[in-house]
C-alpha cells in the first residue's frame, strides 16, 4: 500500500490514504474513469498490477479482482495474465509471457544500429557475446574529458569493476544502454539503485510496454517470482522495496520517468548514447528534461552514482582497491 501511495503522490501530487478508501467496483472505476483514454486507462491497470507483483504469495482472488477491473476499463493488458500466472504458481510460464510482451515481440522490428554492435541480438536480454570492436569503442570513452557523459559511464565500470561490453562477461550492448541513464539520473548500482533506474526507464518510454522493466526487477530481486533474465539474476536475499524509504524512491524514480516521457516520447534505450558521450552530462540531462530527485526520495535514501551508499558490497570492495592502487 505504502509504494502505490506514494506513487500516486509523487504524480499527481494529491496525498491519498489507500488504507482507508471507500471501496470502489469495477464498473464504478470504469465510470469515473470513462473520458480518460486508453492510455491511461491502461496506466491505472499497471499501478493495479504493481501491486499484484510485490505480493508474495498473491492470492488468487486478487489476481482475480484486477482482472475484473481491467475488463471493465477495456484494456486487454498481458502484464494481468502475468500476475494471474504468479497467484496459480505458473513461474514460467509467467516470465514466458513477461519476455515476450514485454521484450521480444518489440525487438523483432527494433532498429539496432545505435547499439554500436556488429555482433546479431535475438533478444533483448540475451547474455553478452565477446565483440572486440565494441570493446575497444567502450574503452575509448576513458579518453573523452572529465565530466562528459561517456567518460563518466566509463568511471562508473573502472571504479566498480564492471567487464566492459564486448567481453565475455560484460553486459550486452543493448544492457548496457542503462548504464548511460545510471550516469544521467544519477542513480547507484546496487539493487536498490537497479529497481530506481529501471523504474525511471520504464516509465520514460511512451509505450506502456516500457513497464515490463519494473515488473522484471520486482520479480527478480523483491518476490523470486523471476529466477534468472539473461544478464540479470535472482537475488531476494533482502526485500527491497520494503527498505525504509524505497517507496519514496521508487515512486520518485516513475515521476522522474514520466516527465522525461512527456518532453521526448521517445524510449530511452533507443537513443544513440556513443553520438552523446562527448556532450557534458549537465548539458544531456537538460537536453532530456531530467528533473531533479524529490526530497522525499533523497530523504529516503536514494544515493548518487559515486557515493559508496549506491553500491553492492562488492562494488564498495573493488572501488577501495582501486582507489588503494592508485595511491
């Protein structure tokens, strides 16, 4: 409850108690909601099913009750059988339907050629090939100019430890794209930092298809409904979102997402990241309308891509060892 209250806060600026609202039925919502578009129709389906997917279990009679209210509203959305797979224990079958309508139907057309790659995707979130053209491009953002948008993506891999895309263990070419908005929102790359970005990237791209990234990483590293998605892993040792002040983030992070939406209609992952890295990063987050982090998500922890609050253990590790080094 406490995440879609501070969603709706963070974006439409009204204070909403959800514990204690009337009950409202599906047709009641479809009547209130009967000049809006489809658009946004769908939109208030997704808030539903979001809060579907942090529930683990999620009853089936809850699986139920939205798909009842999304019916009402008109929109035929997968991410409700998505949520329906979750509450019958169909895991598979459910990520089976997540990828897909989510992913792999959107990239069969999708043009790549801003991925810099010469090596052929056959899905978005296939694991990385070795490239060494693609490499050797990576490593060269090390020698743009402080402050620029590729040099520091490039810091961002150097400090932390991260395999540069092309090699064996880097991430692939098309993943590696949110590296870049890890530098321009200025989130960190724990997971805390991961369900922030993703849900920023979700909510930025025009096509409500854009919300398979948060449902991907809530089922990864929230519920374990999603075990394994390429490149990403399973990792539930803690409960994220229920973090203090996580709501707050996350919910900041979609506001963040929309406005960015609003100015560009344009998916973020689509934008040719290379033809922007010599640009100051100032001058791209301006360029792209990304507002400032709320005070609320600042006071509720979300941490800057180099402060050591935005990194794993691990990461913390190999930043200290290079900084160790470099003395």
């Amino acid at each position: 409850m406490s995440l879609l209250q501070a969603i709706a806060n963070a974006l439409t600026g009204v204070d909403v108690d959800y514990t204690n609202l009337q009950p409202l039925g599906p047709d009641g919502l479809a009547e209130c909601l009967r000049d809006r578009d489809e658009h946004y129709r769908q939109r208030i389906v997704h808030h539903m099913v979001l809060g579907e997917l942090v529930l683990r279990p999620l009853p089936v009679e809850v699986a139920h009750r939205v798909k009842l209210y999304a019916e009402a509203l008109g929109i035929d959305d997968k991410f409700v059988r998505v949520a329906r797979r979750y509450a019958q224990g169909a895991y598979g079958l459910a990520w089976m339907d997540l990828r897909r309508s989510g992913f792999s139907e959107h990239w069969q057309t999708a043009d790549t050629g801003h991925l810099k790659t010469n090596v052929e995707l056959s899905d978005p979130l296939d694991k990385a090939q070795v490239d060494p053209e693609l490499e050797a491009r990576w490593a060269a953002l090390a020698d743009l100019p402080a402050g620029t948008l590729g040099r520091q993506v490039f810091e961002m891999y150097d400090e932390r430890g991260f395999p540069l895309p092309g090699t064996e263990h880097g991430a692939s070419a098309f993943l590696a794209q949110h590296d870049f908005v890890h530098v321009l929102a200025d989130y960190g790359t724990n997971l805390k930092g991961e369900l922030e970005v993703f849900g920023f990237i979700g909510r930025a791209d025009p096509d409500p298809k854009g919300f398979a990234w948060l449902a991907t990483l809530v089922g990864l590293f929230e519920t374990g409904y999603i075990s394994d998605a390429g490149f990403f892993e399973q990792d539930i040792r803690e409960r994220n979102l229920q973090a203090p002040g996580m709501h707050h983030r996350v919910a900041d992070a979609i506001r963040r997402g929309k406005t960015v939406c609003l100015r560009n209609q344009v998916d973020l992952l689509t934008l040719d990241y290379h033809e922007l890295a010599p640009r100051p990063v100032a001058e791209v987050r301006e360029a792209l309308g990304i507002p400032e982090k709320s005070r609320e998500a600042l006071e509720g922890g979300s941490a800057s891509l180099f402060s050591p609050d935005g990194m794993s253990e691990v990461q913390r590790q190999n930043a200290a060892r290079r900084e160790e080094s470099a003395r």
